[in-house]
C-alpha cells in the first residue's frame, strides 16, 4: 500500500468516527449551545474589522476615499449596535454549566462590547460619550469631555496623523485671512475717510477763526455806513430845498420880467 | 496830458511854495492841488522818480493842511514808487512816515498796513529791516486790541525769520502768535503756533528746547486738548526713541499738513542730525540724579 492510500483511508475512518471524539464534541456543543458566545464571537470579529478600517480611513490622503470608509464604518457601527440588545437578552440567560459570576461576566462583557463598538473612530465629532456602562458594572467610567462642534477635533480618539493637522492649520489659517481681508480693506476704507475728516476739520476751524476775525470788521462797515446813509439823507435834503428855491427865484424873475418882454 | 505838462504844473508849484520878497506865506493849498496832477502825470509818464518827488512835496502840502490822512496816502504812494525804484532805504522811511501820519489820524489799522506793505517790499531785499517792520506792525495792532488781524504778520514774520534760519527768534515769535490767539479765543491757531514751535526748535535740533517748549504749552487747557498736542507728543517720544520711520511718518500726516508751508517743509526735512545720540544722552542724564539723591 502507498502513502497517499494510507491517508485517504485514515480521513475516511476519522470522520466516520469522529461522532465518538469527545474532545471535539465537547468544543462544538459549547459553541452550538451557546448562542451568547457564538453572537459575541461574531460581534467581535465584526469590530475588528472596523477599527482596521477606521485607522485606514484615519491614514487616507484622498478625503473622497476617507469620507467613504468613514461611511462604511459608521454602517457597521450601527449594525453591530443593532445586535447588541439580542446579544444582551442572551447574556441573562441562564446556560448549564456556566457559573453566576461568569454570568455576569457576559453582561459586563456586552457593555464592554458596546463601547468598543461606539469607540471605533469614523471621522465624525462625537457627543457627549456615556459615562460607564449601565447598572451593574464597574467597567468603563471614563469621562469623557463634552467636545463642541465647529472645527474641534482635538478628541483622544482622534489619532492625528501629519496630514490631518496640516490640513487643520490650513483651513484655520483660511478662515483668519478671509475675515483678515475684509478687515485690510475696511481699513483702509476708514484710513481714507479719516484723511478726508481731518482736512476738513482743519478747513472748518479757519473758516470759524476767519469769520471771527471779520465780525467787528462787519461791525465798523455797519456804523460807517450808517452814518453815511444819514450824511447823505441830510444832504438830498438840503439840496432839494437849495434847489427848490432856485427854481422859485427863477420864476420870479421870470414873471417880473414878463411885462417887459410882451408888452400888452 | 504831455510830459511837459506836469513839470510845467510842478515849476507852478514850486514858485506857489517858494517863500520869497514877494511871497511871505506860502499857498500850500493851491501847490498841494498842483503838486498832486503833477504826480499822477509823472506816473502816468513813468517818470518815476519825479513822481516820486512831486508825490513827497504833496503829502508835505496836506502836512501843512493839517489832513494828515491825505498827507499819508500821499507818502505811501511815494514809497510805492520808491520801491519801484529799488530804493530800499527811502520806501522803509516813506512808509514808517506814512504809518505815523495814520496814527496822528488815530487809525491804527492802516498804520500797520503800511508797515506790512513796507515789510512785505523789504523781505527779499533786507530782511532783518523787514522783520522789524513786521514786528512794529504787529505791536501797533496789539497795542489798539486788534490781535486778530496780527496772525497773518506774525505769520509773515516766522517765514521770513525760518528764512534767515534764526529759529529761536522764529519759534519765540510763534510763541508770541500763540499769544495773540489766546486773547483772541483762538484755539485752533494758537495750538498750531504751539505745534510749528515744537518744530521748529526740533529742526534747530535743540531738543531740550523742544521739550521745554512742550511742557510750558501742556500748562494751557486748549493745546492740551487738541490734536496737535498729541502729534507734539508722539514727535518727541519718536525722537526720544530715535525712530526716524515714525518721525517721517508723523511729518506725513494730517495735523502737520494743515501747518504754515514753511513749517511743513522744515517738518518733512526732519529729522536733522542724529537722534541715536539723543538715546544715549537721556541715559546718561538719569544716572547723575540717582546719585545725587542719596541726601
């Protein structure tokens, strides 16, 4: 008989007779049985698989790329959370041949589990993250700080990498020049008109000293020409009378010569 | 009218004024009325020089008229021809006369006109005798209480002393022109005066003066309170520091701009000589009086 008969004949008889390896029965009726484990065990490999996805997504260049994944990872996310109630409902149940403390292991596992799912960074700001877990455990009491929106993503799940921050100081820098800009040239709106203020204050203030000066002049020109206007009402009137009675004299004359120069 | 004409009416007079046998007082009426048409037919003629003359013996008539008024306006038109004629020395005495002649009149305002106008004919020729033109012009004002009308003199006269660069007469002026407006309430020129002395005693480069100076001008509410105050401030704290930019950048702006032209020229020449010695000098002066204070 060669090798490879040998072999072929051994399979065929391990797996004719494999229903009597107790070993073996004992590790898939654990698992079989044990819904609550197989659940976690799925749960778990899921997760992993996300957190290699999210510090992928972390490292991207391309923010297209990082923007899908970080989708990609918050769909698992969600799912993964979906299941968490079912695998909660599983840890309560009472199992042969697991103890009460291991009972409440699984519990305190499936709180755990929910954090490591909620923990996964997918590139959006968190809110405020639920301090430890839920009645029973003493797992999990780190506070977390209440991160507002707007540019902050100084989170310590925030694994920053070089281009992160460069791109963060790029688009802080943007943001100061573009009000900066409006600023510049508010200024030198208001640069201009202080000039053009300036001037004419300056104006106005010799104008005032000018008119100042010139209104004891206006006075004087007000008295001269006062009494000149009452000079030369006085003397129209004089010179009315003076010839009034020229005119007078004349006539006179002329009627007394009148008999003479036509003689009736 | 021909030229012969107004020698003709001059001779006329002449003989009219000329005491003699025959004449025992003058007629000065009938000369002056003679002497003036010859005047004004030398002038008409260009005949300067005997206009001159006939316009002297006509104001000498109106002297003698007792109208002191038309006597004066007779000497200044001798003396403007006087000036025509370059003789410098003849238009200051016409004109100092003609002042006097206004005065008798009683009116002061013309009297320093004539003086201004002498100043004025003088500045390129003699200056020194100009500025005491001014100045005289200036105390005629005061004296009558028209200080007013004395800025622009006081003024003319700063320019004309900025020009002979004698600059402590020249702030001392404008010292004096600060005056003037503050019995005037004017606080605009006066700060302005206050300011153009800081100048210029910083262009002597005679800094303590310039300190001195500004402290003295802080005493009065007015220039404390105004722009140019502050301008001064900054100026001298630039040169304190010696930072030449922002000496430049101050002579550029406004409140110095609205100066008188000749301060803004010495302004944007600033600033004269060095001004890292001035550093080096404030330090050294605080030392010696931490020393001495020990008693």
């Amino acid at each position: 008989m060669s090798v490879i008969d040998l072999i072929t004949r051994v399979d065929a008889i391990c797996k004719k007779y494999d229903k009597y390896d107790v070993d073996k029965q004992k590790e898939l009726n654990v698992s079989g049985d044990d819904a609550f484990a197989r659940l976690y065990g799925v749960v778990e490999a899921d997760l992993d698989a996300a957190l290699e996805k999210s510090e992928t997504a972390a490292g991207e260049k391309n923010r297209a790329t990082a923007v899908a994944m970080n989708a990609e990872i918050r769909r698992t996310k969600a799912r993964l959370l979906e299941e968490l109630p079912k695998l909660q409902r599983l840890a309560f149940k009472k199992i042969k041949g697991l103890s009460k403390e291991e009972l409440e292991a699984r519990s305190d596992l499936v709180s755990a589990l929910k954090d490591r799912i909620e923990a996964i960074p997918d590139g959006s700001t968190t809110a405020t993250k639920k301090t430890g877990g839920g009645a029973t455990s003493t797992s999990y009491t780190g506070i977390k700080i209440d991160s507002n929106s707007g540019g902050n993503f100084d989170n310590e799940y925030f694994q920053e990498t070089q281009e992160s921050n460069q791109f963060r100081q790029e688009y802080e820098m943007r943001r100061t020049k573009q009000a900066s800009c409006f600023v510049i040239v508010l200024d030198q709106g208001l640069d201009v008109i202080a000039e053009g203020l300036d001037t004419l204050k300056n104006m106005a203030h010799d104008m005032n000293e000018e008119l100042d000066r010139q209104v004891p002049m206006m006075d004087e020109i007000d008295e001269k020409v006062d009494k000149a206007t009452s000079d030369l009402k006085n003397t129209n009137v004089r010179l009315k009378h003076t010839v009034t009675q020229c005119v007078e004299v004349r006539v006179t004359l002329v009627f007394k010569q009148l008999p003479q120069l036509y003689p009736l | 009218m021909a030229g012969s004409d107004p020698q003709k009416l001059m001779t006329k007079a002449d003989k009219l004024t000329q005491l003699s046998l025959t004449r025992w007082s003058a007629d000065w009426k009938n000369a002056s009325v003679l002497y003036e048409q010859a005047a004004n037919g030398f002038r008409v003629a260009k005949n300067y020089d005997k206009a001159k003359l006939a316009f002297e013996k006509a104001s000498k008539g109106q002297e003698m008229l007792s109208s002191p008024w038309d006597a004066a306006k007779h000497m200044e038109a001798a003396a403007a021809l006087a000036k025509e004629l370059g003789n410098w020395s003849e238009v200051a005495d016409f004109y100092r006369k003609a002042s006097e002649l206004y005065n008798e009149c009683g009116r002061s305002q013309p009297a320093s006109d004539a003086l201004a106008k002498a100043a004025r004919a003088l500045e390129d020729a003699v200056p020194e005798d100009a500025v005491q033109l001014y100045i005289d012009a200036c105390e005629i004002l005061e004296e009558d209480g028209k200080e007013q009308m004395a800025f622009d003199l006081y003024r003319a006269a700063t320019n004309v002393y900025i020009k002979l660069e004698k600059y402590t007469d020249a702030a001392a002026f404008l010292l004096r022109l600060g005056l003037a407006a503050d019995k005037c309430n004017a606080t605009n020129s006066q700060c302005k005066a206050y300011l153009g002395a800081i100048i210029v005693y910083l262009y002597a480069h005679d800094i303590k003066q310039a300190e001195k100076c500004y402290n003295d001008c802080s005493q009065i509410d007015a220039f404390l309170r105004s722009d140019q105050n502050r301008c001064a401030s900054k100026l001298l704290s630039a040169y304190m520091e010696g930072d030449i930019e922002e000496i430049k950048r101050l002579s550029q702006s406004s409140t110095i701009s609205n100066l008188d032209h000749m301060i803004i020229r010495i302004a944007r020449k600033l600033p004269t000589g060095d001004i890292s010695g001035l550093k080096m000098d404030a330090g050294k002066e605080d030392e010696p009086l931490d020393e001495n204070d020990l008693t």
